[in-house]
C-alpha cells in the first residue's frame, strides 16, 4: 500500500521518457498538448497532427497512425512538455522547431479558432524551445495567412 502512494510523490523522470521515444514522437507530445489545451481534442486536429508529421518526417499513414497511438499515451502519462521539449532541443535545428511552432499553429486553427488556451500552450511550448518572439508571432500570422 504505501509503495503505491509512494509512487504518486516520485518526480517524473524525464531520463525514462526520453529512453523510450524520438524527436518526432515528441513533436508530436507536444501537437496533442496543443490541441488538448482546449480540454477537447477535435478530428480537424487530430488530421492536421496527422497529416503534419507524414509530410514533416515522410512517414506513411499507417506510421503516423502507429506514432499517433504512441503519443498519445506518453501525452497521458506526462506531467508537462520539458522532457518532450528538452529532446526537441538537443536533436533538431533553430528552423526545424520554428517548423514545430508553425505546425502547432495550424493544429490550434484548424477548427477555425484559436483559443486563448491553446495560444497559452504554444506560447509556452515555443520559449520551452528557445523561438524569438518574433518568430513565434511570424509563425502564427503566417498560419493564418496561409489558411485564408
């Protein structure tokens, strides 16, 4: 009994999930972080997570599918972004992450509306990532431009 109440006090340890996951599992931690920020994950979303990551890292549908399932669970049994954010960081350049938050950005409206809850999370994840200001607010118009 008390090893299992020992177990809720233990800090995350972020070593653990980084062992068993890559960059682009993680990118895709972070897209499901996104698009749950709204307590609502819509279909829209779930397709343009989808669709991001087979055109991002050439994956087919069934691979990103097999991912998909795979980041959901780590999403579930995670207690915030650093470890996701912290592998980003040491496997992909400055522009493969802007790439990232551009991404993000096309997840948070592709119900046709950004919520202040899912701009919260991006704009956590993008300083989690070390992104300029600017790139982040040039990341979102550009999403926006592209979508009108």
């Amino acid at each position: 009994m008390f090893s299992t109440i020992k177990k809720w006090f233990q800090p995350s340890e972020p070593e653990k999930v980084l062992e068993k996951t890559d960059h682009i599992t993680a990118a895709m931690v972070l897209m499901l972080e996104v698009a749950w920020s709204d307590r609502n994950i819509e279909i829209a979303e779930e397709q343009t997570i989808l669709m991001a990551i087979q055109t991002s890292f050439d994956l087919t549908e069934e691979e990103a599918k097999n991912r998909l399932v795979d980041a959901k669970t780590l999403h579930h049994e995670s207690v915030g972004s650093y470890e996701f954010t912290t592998l980003i960081n040491n496997q992909l350049s400055y522009e493969e992450k802007t790439q990232i938050i551009q991404t993000l950005w096309k997840i948070s409206n592709s119900d046709q509306h950004i919520d202040q809850w899912e701009e919260h999370a991006i704009r956590k994840i993008a300083g989690l990532l070390y992104i300029d200001h600017q790139d982040f607010i040039d990341t979102k118009i550009k999403t926006k431009q592209e979508e009108d």
